[in-house]
C-alpha cells in the first residue's frame, strides 16, 4: 500500500552510470539524432533511445533499486525512458504532473531523471515545496484501495493550464546540481521544472518510476 510521502520523497544516486556507460549511452543517442535528424518541436517533447541505450539504463536502476527503495519503498520498475535536448532560450516551466488515477495500475510513483549533459550556463532542473492548499484536490484515498487510506493528491498542473497558477504561490525553490553520473528521484506530486538554458545544451534522460 502506497504512503503519500513516496509522492512526495526526494533521493539521488550518485554513480548511477559509470563514466563508460555515460559515453555508450552518449554514442546510442548520438547515432540515433544523426540518422533521424531529429529535433524536438517544444522543450518538453522527448524522443525514445534505442533498446542498446535503454538496456544500459535499466541495468543501472536494477543496481539502484536497494537505494530507490529507502525513499520509495513500493517502487517495482521503470517505464521506458525518454531522450530530451534543450538549447539556449529553452526551459520547462514550473508544473506538477499528479498521480492521474490513482487507482490504476501500475501508479507513476516518482520521475527519475539523468543528465546526459549538462548546459554551460542555466538548464538547472528544480523542486519547488509548498504548504499551499491549493494545490491539493478534494479526493481522498478510501480504504481497500492502491493508497493508504487518508492520502490526498494535488492537482494536474501545466505551465499553461490547471485549477492554481504555479508562479503566483508562495514556494520554496531547491535547485539541482547533481555530480556527473547521479540521477535524481523525485515524487510525481512535486512541482519542478527547467531553468532557461542561456548557453550551451542540456540533455536529459527521463522516466517513470512506477509501483
């Protein structure tokens, strides 16, 4: 049974990737941008690594697992993950993404992102905490259910869309410089984001840690 506070828990993974796995994920992708030309339409659009990339990767949080689970004790796998790249003037807005339904199976319990690389300038990935009601919707977990009985869940919010705008709440921000080779774990009923890249490129590599 699932506790808010996994929703809400924070853990990096300091030498998530060895150096080497860093630089084979690095090639996959890079061969794969080469081939496709792909170029993402908005800052949030993400493209899906070869099986070789993504094979590296889940080797990597199987090894993780046993730290995973101090914060997010339900935690069981991960989705596959998705490629992202930001240039100057790129960012992602603050948003939260929510839990969805959380009845259904498996629940998105956390997001797990790794920079691939990390921008000479900006492109810092946040938190912001709040104690603000607002964010909080009417629905409470029943008993019998996926969630501890009495557990509540925030509202779906985008950067354009949503019953509360994010940038007019009192919050707390914590920015993110993690080492090269940490990854980061972070509730899926936390409110993050991207600063503005202001120069070089930032790329990421994201998924969902689901229970």
């Amino acid at each position: 049974m699932i506790n808010t506070s996994e929703t809400l828990a924070v853990q990096t993974i300091e030498n998530f990737l060895t150096p080497d796995e860093t630089t084979q994920v690095t090639k996959i992708v890079d061969d794969q941008l080469a081939a496709t030309g792909w170029v993402p339409a908005r800052p949030s659009e993400g493209l899906t690594p070869p099986e070789a990339a993504q094979e590296i990767l889940t080797a990597a949080i199987r090894r993780a697992m046993p730290v995973i689970r101090r914060a997010f004790p339900s935690a069981l796998s991960v989705a596959p993950w998705l490629y992202h790249d930001l240039k100057p003037g790129d960012q992602i807005r603050s948003h939260v993404h929510g839990m969805g339904d959380p009845e259904a199976r498996p629940v998105r319990l956390a997001r797990v992102v790794f920079n691939l690389q990390d921008a000479e300038s900006g492109g810092e990935f946040y938190l912001d905490t709040s104690a603000c009601e607002e964010l909080w919707n009417d629905r409470v977990a029943g008993p019998g259910g996926v969630f501890e009985a009495g557990s509540r869940f925030v509202h779906e919010i985008t950067a354009r869309s949503g019953p509360v705008d994010l940038g007019a709440i009192a919050a707390t921000r914590w920015i993110c410089r993690p080492p090269a080779g940490t990854t980061l774990v972070y509730g899926a009923q936390l409110i993050h984001g991207v600063t503005p890249v202001t120069a070089g490129r930032c790329r990421k590599l994201i998924t969902d840690l689901c229970a």
